[in-house]
C-alpha cells in the first residue's frame, strides 16, 4: 500500500512539473562571459502573431511596466558587477522589466525580486533603471529575442528585438 501510494505521488509530481514546463512555453537565453564571469537572460518569448508590438505590449503591459517577455518574470543574472552609464547593477539575479518613458522611448528596469509570474511587477523593489537606445530592426523577429553580446574586452550589450522594435543598453564590467 505504501509502495502504491509513492508511485502515485511521484506520478502527480512528475505530470506537475510537466504541465508547468509546457505552460511556460517557448523560452530562450543569452549569455556571455565578462571577466570570467557570466552574465546571462532567460526569458518568455511571446509571438505577435500578426500584431503589431505596440498592441501586443499593451496586452502584455503590468502597470505601466512590461515583463519584456511570456509567463514567469524575465531573469537577468550576472557573476560580476555592471554599470549601464552612471547606473549600478551589482552581482546577482533581478528580474527585467521595460518601462514606457515616453512616446518613442523605453527605459529597461531591474528589479530585486525575479522568478516571480510576470504579472507581478512590485516597483518598491526596483533598483535602477537605464535608458535604452531604439532603432528600428531589420530582421523584424515574431518572437520576442533578447540578446547579450560582448563589446571590447569588459563590456557588452543587451538587446530586445520584437516585430521592428529593437531597443539596446551597453554595459561594462566593474
């Protein structure tokens, strides 16, 4: 009977974490390597399905904030501090999070809190905001595609690309 009801449980749990892999969907990551340290964001990546990005992150959007991604909140992780300009952001784990600061103009937010459903944005945590730079995308991905790429030897960048939207923010190793 014992022997039964753990088969049974461990049954539940493994059906459990199927369903919740599945629910997540399509995921995707970017790493690099600053200073021997990795640096890495993995994240949702919703489809505009024939949309256009301003209606799918108005769909998408938390209060004014968008979970830049599907699902459970975009983590962003770093081995080694980084400063994006004059912000800091120091080693650890956040969840990202892309705040409208005007019309033609995004800022990219990290918050203390991460792993966390994307809808659940608490702005008490935040720790800093950094200006993104728009262009418009000449591969124009359906997918939401967040990229981290090395710039010089201790720096890089991170990239949002959706529909023609691209929005980036340099960083350097500290």
């Amino acid at each position: 009977m014992k022997r039964t009801a753990a088969v049974g449980l461990c049954t539940v749990i493994a059906m459990l974490c199927a369903v919740t892999a599945w629910g997540q969907g399509n995921r995707g990551t970017s790493k690099i390597t600053l200073k021997g340290k990795t640096v890495s964001v993995e994240y949702g990546r919703p489809s505009l399905k024939g949309g256009t990005v301003d209606k799918q992150v108005g769909r998408l959007d938390v209060g004014g904030f968008w979970r830049l991604g599907a699902n459970k909140s975009t983590t962003f992780s770093t081995g080694v501090d980084l400063a994006f300009g004059d912000a800091s952001v120091p080693a650890g784990d956040y969840s990202l999070w892309m705040q409208k600061a005007a019309e033609d103009s995004w800022k990219l937010v990290f918050n203390k809190q991460h792993g966390q459903w994307g809808t659940e944005h608490d702005a008490s945590q935040d720790l800093v905001s950094v200006p993104l730079k728009q262009s418009q995308s000449s591969k124009a991905p359906d997918l939401v595609t967040i990229t981290l790429a090395k710039k010089g030897a201790d720096g890089g960048a991170i990239t949002v690309e959706w529909g023609t939207m691209m929005e980036t923010a340099d960083f350097t190793a500290k």
